[in-house]
C-alpha cells in the first residue's frame, strides 16, 4: 500500500513539473495587499499550496480542536476551568 501511495505521489510531482515547465508566460497576480510576479506555472502552484493550507487551518480551527475540547470534557481529561459540574 506504501508504494503505490509512493508513485501517486509521485505522479502528481511529475505532473507539476510538466505544467510548470510548459507555462512559462509571465504573469502578475494582484492579490489587493501585494502582488506575485513569476511565471504562470510557478505562481499557479504557488496559489493551489496557500489556499490548501488556509484550507487545512481553516479546517483544523473550525472542526478538529472543538471535536477534540468535546472528547477532553467527555474523558474527564478536560483542566478544571473548563469542566462542568455534574447535576
């Protein structure tokens, strides 16, 4: 299983590199607070990297630590500010 998640992933770097290497046109991305300046490939790629990983805090911060705070309290394992005592 390791090594075909190994070559997917390999693939898909081998994709990025052709698609950088055949959009060499250079082009300016105002983004309202600065600007990137590159080659279209380059800047495209750049652009899908951010917004994944604003994707990824996005995601962490609205689901992953509320689900996780939601367990501590359900173990026990919460600090004492944060429990609740029982009725």
């Amino acid at each position: 299983m390791r090594l075909i998640r190994s070559l997917i992933a390999l693939c898909f770097v081998a994709l990025g590199i052709v698609f950088g290497a055949l959009n060499r046109e250079p082009v300016r991305v105002d983004l309202w607070f600065s600007a990137i300046s590159g080659r279209l490939g380059l800047v495209l790629l750049a652009v899908l990297l951010a917004g994944a990983v604003v994707g990824g805090l996005v995601v962490t911060l609205g689901v992953v630590l509320p689900l996780r705070r939601s367990i501590a309290r359900g173990r026990g394992d919460a600090p004492l500010q944060e429990r609740k005592p029982a009725p």
